[in-house]
C-alpha cells in the first residue's frame, strides 16, 4: 500500500511539473514593438543577431505602426494573449499594471538577469508601482523648441529664453523675414499647445496639472493658461490653426520651407523633423522658456520594456532585455532609435562609438542643469487626453471663450480621471 502511494506521489510531481511550462526544450519568445520603418529594420537586425548567437533561444519579431499597437495593445492584455516582451508607453504601464502593480512581471525579481544596477534608481522608481517593478525605461525626454538654423541666422535674432524674448524675437523674425514668419509656427498642434499652456501653468502656479490621479488645476487656473495661447496667436508667435487645416509636424510645408521657423517636439524625435527640412538646412535646440528663474521642465519616460506575467520563460526574456542595453554590437545596431538611453552601459557605448550626437548630448546635459518634474501618467491617457483635446480645438477655432474652454476642459478631465479611479 505504502509502494502505491508514493508511486501515485510520484506521478502528480510529474504531473505538476508538466502544467509549470517549464521545458529543457527550446524556447521562443515574442517580442512585440511599435515604430516607423528605421526602427524595425534595426530591431530586427538585432534579433536576428542574438537568434544567431543564443543556441535554444529564438525571438520571434512582431512589430506596427503606434496607432496599430495602441489599438491592438489593450486586445492583447485584456485576453491574457500578451507577447512574452513588449515595448510599452508610460500610459499603457499605469493602465495595465493597476495600483497593485500586478499587471506585468514583477521586474524586481529579475534584479540580475536585467542588470538592473545599469539604472539609476531614480529613473526606475518611475515604473515602480507598490514596489513593483512594471517596466525598465528606455530614457526620458522632454519637448524641446528646436528652430531652423538658417532662417534664425538669416533674421538674425537671439533664440529666446523667457516668453518676454520670445514676443520680441518673433517680432524681429518677422521685421526681417515677412509677416507669414511664425516663431514657434509648428507648435500649433494639440499635443504641443497642451504641454507648452500645462509647462506654463506649472511654472506660474508652482503645480502640477495631474496629482494622485486627479485635476489639480482649477477652471480658473486653466483659463489663464488658454488666455496665453491666445495672446501667442494674436502676437503672430503661433499661426491661427483656422489658417493651415494640414497637420502641424514635420511634414507640414510651411516648417519644411522655414516659416513655421520652430517645432516644439520631444527631444527623441527631433531628427525626424530635421530629416523633412529643404536642403542645406539644420535644427537648432533651444533653451526651455519660462519667465521664471527657477524653470520647471516636464519630462516623462520615452518609454520602456514589460514582461508578461503570464510568460513561461522570464529569466530569458530578462536575459535578451540586458543583452539588447549591454551587448556592444546589439547597441550600435539599435542606435539611438529609441532616443537617449538611460542605461548607463548603453549611454556609455553609444558615446564612446560616436553614434551620440552633438545635440543628443546637448538636450542631455540642459535636462542635468533644469529642474525637472515627471508628467502624470494619466495625462496621456487616452480618454483624458480626449478630454482636454476637445475643449482645446472649440477654444483654437473659436467656437468657445476661454473661460467657456476651460469650465469643459476642467470638467472633463475631472470625469476622466475619476472613471480610472
């Protein structure tokens, strides 16, 4: 009797060891991504790399364009049908890993196969939720001002570092260059006039927007915020968005040719915009605006790697993650794609090689000297970014006043915010 019960123990071990997912056999992960086609082309570069090189490992590629993967991301977490790894954005971590932290791996506990200590702690805590860790960063960025060089030396005109110098440079700009000069003219989309009035609020008020998942703004508050973009388009700085029904970004042909003579973009994706700039021209970075001495700068992770809860191999997916970051072939084929790394060994090979650029280096060192805050993770939450949005545009055409505008605005994102509650 003894003999049949341990042979029945015997054969539930087995049993039990079947249903865990661990295997001696081979292993494939899925590695998910968003991007254009440079940073395909280059993440697969790298995967085929490692696919080469790690026996019984292989990483199996699955890529889109942001809007695709953003539509198809919440599918994937909701259905538990995730990727073993994936390429996540600050808003999507916060949304998915809940207050408990729980959504992803616990990352923490993987301290090793990641190199964690290749991080700061401050740039981690970011991703740190209820002492889970959710994600690694990739870096963090900020909207810089970058202006074109050429039509800034032909105006001869000192780029501005307060919003005083900024009335009086695009008004120099457009004494030397015509009136159909706008300073600041490729800042006039959404996404950039929210984060230049929310960065202005911010070092006026001495507050944040968002706070522990509320508005932190009054109606009032945001009114004066509205009444300054107004008075930047009045001033000519920022062209009427009534006057261009074509997108405000890096192919729009009044920043190609020069008159929208800055682009207020992430620092990660300044390139782009000079990529699409006629020949012979350059961009120039320039300082933060505030009329503060002490600046406040809002920055946010550029965005960051997960791993599946669910996923049967994460010491392997850690162990591809840390060789992506530590691995001097796998960094000069990834680049600088991404943006600027915050992983020290990363930072620390891309300069080295000379793959950093002038600039890159630059925008890294002014973020070094500027007092800097994180955004909150919900302002680019999709439901309260809709909600800011649409009283924005009634307020930019004209449909609605100011304080019409920011009674919407506010009262919106209060519902948004509370329904993420």
């Amino acid at each position: 009797m003894k003999k049949i019960l341990l042979t029945m123990f015997a054969l539930i071990l087995v049993l039990a060891g079947c249903g865990s997912g661990e295997s001696d056999g081979p292993v494939e992960l899925k590695f998910v991504w968003w991007g254009g086609e440079a940073r395909h082309e280059q993440t697969i570069a790298a995967i085929d790399l490692y696919n080469e090189t790690h026996e019984g490992v292989t990483i199996i590629p699955e890529y889109y364009s942001y809007d695709g993967l953003n539509e198809k991301f919440p599918v994937m977490m909701v259905g538990g049908t995730e990727p073993d790894i994936m390429q996540v954005n600050y808003a999507w971590v916060y949304k998915f890993a809940g207050k408990n932290g729980d959504g992803f791996y616990n990352l923490n506990e993987l301290s090793t196969e990641l190199g964690l200590d290749n991080w700061s702690d401050e740039d981690l805590e970011v991703f740190n939720i209820n002492g889970n860790l959710q994600a690694i960063p990739q870096g963090v960025t900020a909207r810089t001002y970058a202006y074109n060089t050429n039509v800034i030396n032909e105006a001869g005109i000192e780029l501005p570092t307060t919003w005083d110098e900024v009335l009086t440079a695009n008004k120099d700009l457009r004494s030397a260059m015509g009136d159909d000069y706008y300073l600041l003219g490729d800042a006039a989309n959404n996404k950039s006039l929210m984060y230049m009035m929310i960065t202005y609020l911010t070092q006026e008020l001495d507050k944040e927007f968002i706070v522990d998942g509320k508005i932190n703004f009054t109606a009032e508050e945001l009114q004066k915020g509205l009444e300054f973009l107004g008075s930047l388009t009045e001033a000519g700085v920022l062209p009427n968005k009534a006057d261009d029904s074509r997108e405000f970004d890096a192919e729009n042909p009044n920043f190609i040719s020069g008159n929208y003579t800055a682009a207020l973009e992430w620092a990660s994706s300044v390139g782009k915009y000079e990529g699409n700039l006629e020949e012979g021209n350059s961009l120039t970075i320039g300082d933060f605006i505030s009329n503060k001495e002490d600046k406040k700068v809002i920055l946010k992770p550029s965005m960051g790697f997960a791993i599946s809860k669910n996923t049967d191999h994460p010491e392997e997916a850690a162990a591809f993650l840390n060789w992506m970051y530590t691995d001097p072939e796998a960094i000069k084929i990834l680049g600088t794609e991404r943006g600027i790394p915050s992983n020290e060994v990363t930072y620390e090979t891309l300069e080295k090689e000379g793959i950093l650029t002038e600039r890159d280096i630059q925008v890294d060192k002014m973020l070094e000297e500027t007092d800097t805050l994180y955004m909150s993770p919900y302002y680019e939450e999709p439901n309260v970014a809709d909600a800011y949005n649409n009283a924005l545009d009634k307020f930019l055409y004209g449909e609605s006043t100011a304080e019409e505008a920011a009674v919407e605005m506010h009262k919106n994102v209060e519902s948004a915010l509370a329904e993420l509650a």
